[in-house]
C-alpha cells in the first residue's frame, strides 16, 4: 500500500477495491481513517495518509466490502463494526483485534451505533431475515432478529431530545420507526414498529 500526493489531496493506493472508508473523532481528540476493502481492514493517518496499522481479518473474510462504522462507547473504547455476508464483525478501535466473526447467522448489509437514552450502547444493522441488535461491547445479539415489513436496506439511530432513542430502517416500500431502547425493556419478544410511512 502506499500513498501520494494527487493536486491538493493525498491519494492513497493499492487496495483491493472496491474501498469503503470510514473517518472519524476518536476519543483522544484525533482523527481517525479507517479503510475496508475485500475483507481487509487498514488504519491510516488522517492527514498524512500514512498507514499505522491493520485490523484481524475475520476467519471467513467475504470478498465483498460492506459499510464501516464507528462507534464510542461510554467508557471511551471504541468499535468498528461491519456486516458481511455471514453475519456482524466487530473490531476494537484501539488493537484491530477482531471481537466479534459472522454474528447473527444472517447477511448484514449495513451496521449502526449510538448510546441510547437510557445510556447504554448498542449496535443495529439490517439483514435478510431481518432488524438485528447487538452488544457492542460482546458483539453478542441482543435479541432475536425483529421482523421487517419489505427487504430491509438501510438503518440508522439516534438519540432523541429527551431522552428515548429511535431507529428508522429504510425498504423498497418507505421508512420505518423503531424504538431504539426496546431491548433494554426486556420488550425485544414484543416489539413493535412505531410508525410507517411509504
């Protein structure tokens, strides 16, 4: 791998594509860039473009590259989550060893974090068999996978003013509300969706 200058940015090259990267404000106060690509995952200087390091590889790698995310946990560590066709895998930010490999039995397509209102974190990601939680500390599920109206292709979470978190999915058909703190009412086996509009 290496990197060059290119007009006013820096280009960095030989990754197997296609790349997914991801950069984000790590807890020190840095900038962190984090780079996907056929299973593989490689940290870099932000603004330099120089590597500083490389993630576990997952034992069964998919040679497709699914969407990174991170996420800061209330005691500072952070995780680096992505789906893949066999399930969640889940890295700690500060090593790159590998937590979590093909959790779920699903494909996920793709993975998001937050704290939620009650001050616990947790990762949700969108799968075939449907709405997945999970412990992003473990990467152990949360619940049982929730069932989702249409094929499920995006998700997203945040916390609420106020407090409750939300989780909104998106299909082929519209956009899906869900209580983001279902699991941690122990209503993970009742949830319900909150609101559909297509």
């Amino acid at each position: 791998m290496r990197s060059k200058m290119v007009g006013p940015g820096i280009e960095i090259a030989d990754l197997d594509g296609p790349v997914a990267p991801l950069i984000y404000r790590s807890p020190a106060g840095g900038t962190e860039l984090v780079a996907a690509s056929s299973g593989r995952l490689t940290r870099w200087d932000a603004e330099s473009g120089r590597p500083t390091g490389n993630f576990q590889v997952p034992e069964n790698a998919s040679i497709d590259t699914f969407e990174l995310t991170a996420l800061v946990l209330p005691d500072g560590q952070v995780r680096i989550a992505a789906g893949d066709e066999d399930g969640l895998c889940l890295w700690d930010g500060a090593s790159g060893r590998l937590l979590a490999n093909a959790v779920g039995d699903d494909q996920i397509f793709q993975v998001a974090g937050e704290v939620t209102g009650g001050g616990r974190a947790q990762l949700v990601g969108t799968g075939v068999a449907g709405l997945h939680m999970w412990d992003p500390v473990t990467g152990a599920p949360l619940s049982p996978p929730l069932e989702h109206v249409g094929d499920v292709v995006a998700v997203t979470i945040a916390k609420l003013r106020g407090g409750p978190s939300l989780i909104v999915t998106g299909d082929y058909e519209g956009v899906r509300r869900w209580q983001g703190d279902l699991w941690s009412r122990r209503s993970a086996q009742r949830s319900t969706l909150l609101t559909s509009t297509c």
